[in-house]
C-alpha cells in the first residue's frame, strides 16, 4: 500500500499535479451536476407545457380542426423562450466540456516536469521519484478525463438529446396541425 502511495503521491511536484487535477476536476463535474439539474427543470417544463397543449384535434362549428385544449394552442414566443433558456444553458454545459481537454494536457505537464526532474536526479532513488512523477500525473489526469467524458456522455448529453427531441416532437405537432387546417380550409 506503501509503495502505490509513493508511486502516485512521491514527491512535492507529485502530489502538487495530482491535487491540481483532482481539484480541477471535482469543480467541473460539480458545475456539469449544476447545469445537469438545470436542463433537468427545463426539460421537466417544457413536457409539461407540451403535454398541457398537446391535445387530440377536434372539429370545431365552422368545421376546421381545432386543439380540445382548455389551456389551447402554444404561445409561439413562450416556446421560442423555452427554447432560448435551453441554448444557454447547453452553452454553458459546452463551456466545460471544452476544458475537459485540458486535463491530459496537465498530466503531459506533469509528465514534461518528472522528466526534467530525471535529467537532474542524482542516482537510482531520484530518477524513481521522478518517473513516478511523471506517470502518477499522466494517470490521475487520464483518469479523470474518462470520469469527465462518461459524466458528460451518460448524463448531461442525454438531457440535451431528450429535450431536443421534445422541441421536435412540438414542432411536427404543430406543422401537422397547421397541415390539417389548411387542407379542411381548401375542401
């Protein structure tokens, strides 16, 4: 247990790296839970929008196809809203998806500095210690990009395809609906 310890926590430049990167990480994935919870509460508002308008057509006295809503059609600039909240938010998720590269950058830095380290390292014990520098900070940025990239992938995108497809689903439902009338409105 010693000897990982040593391995991925040797030295001052070690352990410096790997805290860098832990911590770097710890504040993007609590950012990317952040604006996960946010796309979460619009997606849950947008469904109950559309499921409050979305209502089968009927036909109305003058004969032409109408929503049997009692709360009607859609307000076309509260869904252009809806859909201006979501582009923002998925901005900002974007915004931290793009320094998810930065973490294998920080591990080759580290890397670049345990190498240094071996040039000047005076026998067998000092070239240890910065081998094990260099790889410990390659490995915990490694590791925590794939942490990053699977959280991004697994949760928050999968937020951002759903209430993509919502927008969708909304707006055939509507194309439809306008269809509709506008064949009755011809006979």
């Amino acid at each position: 247990m010693k000897a990982i310890f040593e391995l991925c926590f040797g030295d001052v430049s070690s352990i410096i790296f790997n805290v860098i990167i832990i911590f770097a990480g710890v504040v993007i994935i609590l950012r990317l839970a952040s604006r996960k919870k946010e796309l979460e509460a619009g997606l849950n508002q947008i469904r109950k929008t559309f499921e409050l308008k979305h209502r089968k057509y009927t036909i109305d006295s003058e004969g032409l196809p109408t929503i049997s809503s009692d709360s009607g059609y859609i307000d076309e600039e509260d869904v252009l809203a809806q859909k201006r909240r979501f582009e923002e938010q998925c901005a900002g998720v974007d915004t931290l998806v793009q320094l998810i590269p930065v973490f294998p950058s920080l591990g080759i830095l580290g890397t670049v500095v345990g190498l240094m380290m071996q040039i000047s390292a005076e026998g067998i014990d000092g070239m240890t210690g910065a081998i094990a520098t260099a790889l410990s900070s390659t490995l915990f940025a490694l590791i925590m990009t794939i942490i990053l990239k699977a959280y991004t992938a697994l949760k928050v995108s999968r937020i951002i395809n759903e209430t993509e497809i919502e927008f969708a689903d909304n707006d055939r439902y509507h194309q439809e609906f306008i269809e509709l009338r506008k064949q009755h409105t011809k006979a």
